[in-house]
C-alpha cells in the first residue's frame, strides 16, 4: 500500500493482536468490544482506509464510522479569490469520504453545501 511505512504496519498488527487477544479471551461472543478497542481502530483510520482496518481486524465499517472523531473545522471562504476562471475544492470527512467541486465563475452557495457536507 502506497504511503502507509513499515511503522503504520506494525501499528495495525498490534491492534490485530489486541483484538484476536480480547477476541479469544470474552466470556460471551455478544460482549461489545471494550471502547479502548475502538478508539485503537479509529485511530488507525488515519493512516489506512477505513475499508483495510474493517477487513484487518474483523469489524463492520459502519460500526467503526460511529468510532471515527468528528474533527470538523471550518474555514471561511473569501467567494472574490475564486475570481472569474476556473476552480476546484476537494474536501475530505474524518470518515474518508471526501467531496470535489469545481466550476468557473463564483461558486454558488459553497459554505452551506460545505457545511452539510462536514456536519
């Protein structure tokens, strides 16, 4: 996997060892996993898709997106710098969805679609 080094590897083997550990050792299989568990996960997430740490570890993307720290912070957009030529924005979620734009001209309404997109 391009970008993702030797440390970021080793990172998701602990975690795979934690939770193969925590796996083998649950008094019931409908015990929830432990938080300390999911917060190891999401962690993860910020140096491998979502869909690898899903597959790596034996979880439901769903389940791990509700893990996922919603760090959303806003930037305020000066729509005179986008002047009259042509523009692109690429926004990404904490969860890996990401969003493109572009167009010429101003942009229409570009901080409410923004908004929505990162709530």
């Amino acid at each position: 996997m391009s970008g993702v080094g030797i440390d970021a590897d080793s990172a998701i083997d602990s975690v795979a060892r934690r939770f193969a550990s925590w796996r083998s050792n649950r008094k019931n299989r409908r015990e929830p996993i432990p938080q300390e568990l999911w917060m190891a996960a999401a962690e993860l997430c910020k140096t491998h898709p979502i869909a690898h740490v899903c597959r790596r570890l034996g979880l439901c993307s769903a389940d791990l997106k509700k893990h996922l720290r919603q760090e959303v912070s806003f930037v305020e957009l000066d729509s005179s710098h986008f002047g009259f030529g042509h523009w692109q924005l690429v926004c990404e979620r904490p969860d890996g969805t990401t969003l493109k734009l572009s167009g010429s001209g101003i942009p229409f309404q570009i901080e409410t679609l923004l908004r929505q997109f990162l709530t």
